[in-house]
C-alpha cells in the first residue's frame, strides 16, 4: 500500500491556495504538501523496504519544491505515519488497552512536530512502549493502534488507496482470524479480504476506497458477493486491462464512497494512457447477469437491453463437468483413447492426447458415467482472439456416440431438457453472436484464463423455439459434423455463416446490431 502512498504525493503538488482568499502568509507548494505528509498522509506495507522508500520519496517530494534551502524545515517523523505490518490483522479494543490508546493519541502530536533530538527520542520512546503493550510486543499490526488519532476523531480514513497484493499466499490459521472480520465475502483471495477490510473497517462514515484489483472481481462467481454489497456505492469503475508491465493478471479500478448512492454507474476503458469509452450502466443489469459489466459501448449495451426473444438459460437446461484430471497416467495404448482442449475444433476432433487403462479410470467412476453419454464437449480454456477485433471464440463439438473421455481442459456438457436439441445448442454456441454475448456480458472483456465452467456456461441465455423451428439448424450441424469427421481440416465456413445468419434472427438483431457484433462498426 506504501506504493500507493507514493504516487498519491503527486497529486498535492497541483493544490494551492485559491487567488483571492485572504491569508497571512502565501502557502507555497512546499507548505502545503509537508501539512499534508504532517497531518493527513498514512502508509502500511508488509515489506519494510517498501516503507523505506515511501518515506524516502515523500521527503524528497518536499525539497525539490523549495528553491530557497533556509526555507526548508527538519524533515518531518514519518515513523508512525508510514509502517511496516500486516495490514489484514487487528487488535481487540477492550477494556484493559483503551486507556492505551487514549494515551497513543496524545503523544503522537508531540512527537511528529518536536524538533529537539532529545525530546524527540524520548516521545519515540513512549510511543514505543505504549505499542510495544498494546500489540503484545509488535507481533501484531492494527491500525487503530498505529493511526489512532484518525480513528479517534473520525472513525476512519476520508480516502483509501491501494494496491492490494493478489492471491498472497496465507497460512491456515492467520487465513482463519482474518475471516472472522469479513463482512462480505468468504472468497480467501488477499485482494477480496483487502477489498472487504477497507470498505467496512478503513474508511470514515463518508469516506472512499479507490483499489486497483484483479478484472476477475467483475466476473468470477467467488468474487460476486463484494460486487453486490458495494455496487450502490460505486460511480466510476474502470478496465485497465494489464496495467503494469510485469503482471500478467488484468486489471480494475473502482471508486466506492460511502456518500454516494447511485442507481447507475460509469463503466470505462483506459488503454494506451487515455480513456477510450464511457458508458452508463444501471446496476439492475449487473444483478441480471451477475457480471459488473465494464468495457462496452453504449451501442452493444442496447443491444442487450432490446433483446425482445423469450430465452432459456443454459443452467436450466444443461449440466456441464470437466474431464478427468489424469494427464500424468497417459500412455501411448490402452483402453480409453482421451483427448485434451488442444485436440479440439469447431464441430470436430482433431487425434488425442493419449490412452488410459480401465484401472486407472476407476478412481473417476462417477465422473466417467457422466461422459459416456451424448455430449458437447468445449475447450475448458476459452480462446482470446485480438485481430481484427477482441474477442473470444467458443469452440465445442458434438459427441454423439458417449465413447469420447477428455481430460480437465475440457468441458463436458449433458442437456437435460428433452426440448432441446444437442445440436441445436452446439450450433449456438459455436456461433459469433453467442461467443460475443459470452465474451462482453459474462467474462466482462477478460483476456486471460476464462474457464468454461457450469458456472458461467449457464449464464449463456438461448432463444426458446420448438423442435421443429430447430430443424433447420440442426440439418447445417449435420452437414459439418460429417464434413470434419471426414476430414477435421474440411473449409466449412459457408454453413457456419449460414448458422451465424440464423442465430441473429433468433435473436432479434438488427442489420446495424450485426454489425456491432461482428466488430463493423
């Protein structure tokens, strides 16, 4: 968080005092920005040469803004400002330390403003034992201990910036106390506890958290309880996608204030150091897909909100596993050929992984049972396409005959309702409006790992039509299920097309939405 704290020192310098208000004496940049690192600025960080450079910066923040060197004053005592901790544990406030605190908070002042060595070394000396008591010998980290004087006046910080670490790794038992503080989440990610911890412990009765956080927060199931308990209170939320060089997860950034109710939100996009698009979303649409939708424009925004076709969704028709998870027991012979998500195309297969015996297969009885059935079988790692547009491309076939075995980069999906067709629902989601639906209301424009889980295959809403209106879908299914079984390089593009037409009247698309879709416009 100490990071955050230094680029949060760049955006003092563009404050001064406004011409035409009286004051005694001009405030320089200089004045103001060490009032601020005095009286308003905090930083805790795990790493303590984080903290050391944070304070290093700060410092030197003040003197490059003072031409005159007599002008400069002592450096303020950070000591107690930016810490060394752990951010996510806390002490229990009781009736044995509160005379502690009371005490903490009024040496603080003295000791940050004393200039003398002497008195400073002995104020610093207090402080440090008053800690040293309250936190059983600085084992433990709480920030009402360490800022207690914000606490004490304002029950909280006014802003919260971070940039909270993702998927640290947590032992048992500190992952065990740091639950019981959590509100809004069980998901045992840092990020999600760093995200629940601030909103409900950190900031005052009016104040903001501002994180920049993993692009899952807007789409993974684990993460959905935090959408909906901060989504009233979110006005900005911005895709970053891979905001920093070195880290391969995307990422977003959202505003929550504890002032602000809100019915709407602003979704945008920042790419390439400037903000590309900006739409409004109404929160409704987030609780309907259960997805915080970011990077759309407001034109495929309304083709959503106009889609007038009665649809099922697939949770509600369809059960989806993933295969085995056997790859280190293949073989060159045995008895089960299996294939993996690289041997699967469009509507075919294209050779296999390899080869399991019966007895290793034992161990996934239950799991075998459901695949040897008439199935669609998807690739469990969605494709990111990025010319000449973004986009994903769904990829699944049809296994009619229940003898195919894949192993857990594949999908497998069984349809339980006898009204529709296998083949029907591969034609859709093989099609390009359901891969773009999928791609910007589902995952939320996500780049990177995208499972094709029950969970989110569920999501995928399919026009409601009789068995005869899906006859002509299914006669094209037909016609390339038995070209690429033939020959799975086979040029099937024509029907597929033909598909693509069908689906968009399915849907209700316009010529200009298909355009939309297709990334024409």
């Amino acid at each position: 968080m100490c990071g955050d704290a230094q680029a949060g020192r760049k955006t003092l310098t563009g404050f001064r005092t406004p011409s035409g208000l009286k004051s005694d004496t001009p405030r320089t940049i200089y004045d103001f920005k060490r009032h601020c690192i005095e009286k308003s600025l905090y930083g805790v960080d795990i790493d303590p040469g984080a903290v050391e450079i944070a304070k290093l910066r700060l410092w030197l923040s003040l003197v490059v803004d003072e031409d005159d060197i007599k002008n400069i004053k002592p450096l303020p005592n950070l000591d107690y400002k930016i810490v060394c901790g752990n951010s996510l544990l806390g002490v229990e406030k009781n009736l044995f330390n509160n005379h502690l605190f009371s005490k903490l908070e009024g040496i603080k002042p003295l000791y940050f403003n004393e200039t003398n060595p002497t008195k400073k070394q002995d104020y610093k000396k207090q402080i440090d034992e008053l800690i040293s008591r309250i936190t059983n010998g600085h084992k433990e980290f709480d920030f009402e201990i360490y800022f207690s004087e914000v606490f004490h006046h304002k029950k909280g910080f006014d802003v919260v910036i971070a940039n909270p670490p993702y998927g640290a790794e947590i032992d048992e038992i500190t992952l065990k106390k740091m639950k019981q503080n959590l509100s809004d989440t069980s998901n045992s990610n840092s990020a999600a506890i760093f995200i629940d911890y601030g909103k409900n412990r950190l900031i005052c009765e009016k104040g903001t958290l501002t994180f920049i956080v993993p692009k899952s927060l807007l789409y993974s199931e684990n993460w959905f309880s935090l959408v909906k308990s901060m989504l009233r209170n979110v006005h900005v939320l911005v895709d970053v996608e891979k905001a920093f060089e070195n880290v391969k997860l995307e990422q977003v950034v959202f505003v929550y204030s504890k002032s602000i109710y809100t019915n709407t939100y602003v979704a945008r996009k920042f790419l390439d150091n400037e903000f590309i698009r900006s739409t409004n979303v109404p929160n409704d649409l987030v609780l309907k897909y259960k997805a915080w939708i970011c990077d759309v424009s407001p034109a495929e925004l309304n083709i959503i909100k106009n889609l007038k076709v009665n649809c099922v969704y697939m949770k509600d028709i369809s059960e989806t596993k993933r295969g085995v998870g056997l790859q280190k027991y293949l073989s060159n012979n045995g008895d089960y050929p299996v294939i993996g998500g690289k041997n699967i195309i469009r509507y075919g297969c294209n050779g296999v992984k390899g080869y399991l015996s019966k007895e290793i297969l034992k161990s996934e009885r239950s799991k075998l049972a459901f695949m040897q059935q008439p199935k669609i079988i998807s690739q469990d790692l969605v494709a990111h396409i990025q010319n000449p547009v973004p986009r994903i491309m769904i990829t699944s076939f049809y296994d009619g005959t229940g003898k195919i075995i894949g192993l857990d980069t594949v999908q497998n999906t069984i349809i339980t309702d006898s009204n529709y067709d296998h083949k029907y629902i591969l034609a859709l989601l093989n099609s390009t409006f359901v891969s773009w639906y999928t791609y910007k209301f589902i995952y939320c424009a996500a780049i990177r790992t995208m499972h094709f889980d029950n969970y989110y295959i569920g999501k995928i809403p399919f026009p409601k039509i009789s068995h005869k209106d899906q006859r002509p879908v299914i006669t094209l299914v037909d016609q390339i299920l038995t070209a690429k079984q033939k020959d799975p390089d086979a040029d099937t593009f024509a029907l597929e097309q033909y598909i693509d037409e069908m689906v968009y009247k399915l849907y209700g698309l316009t010529v200009d939405e298909i355009e939309i879709v297709e990334g024409n416009k």
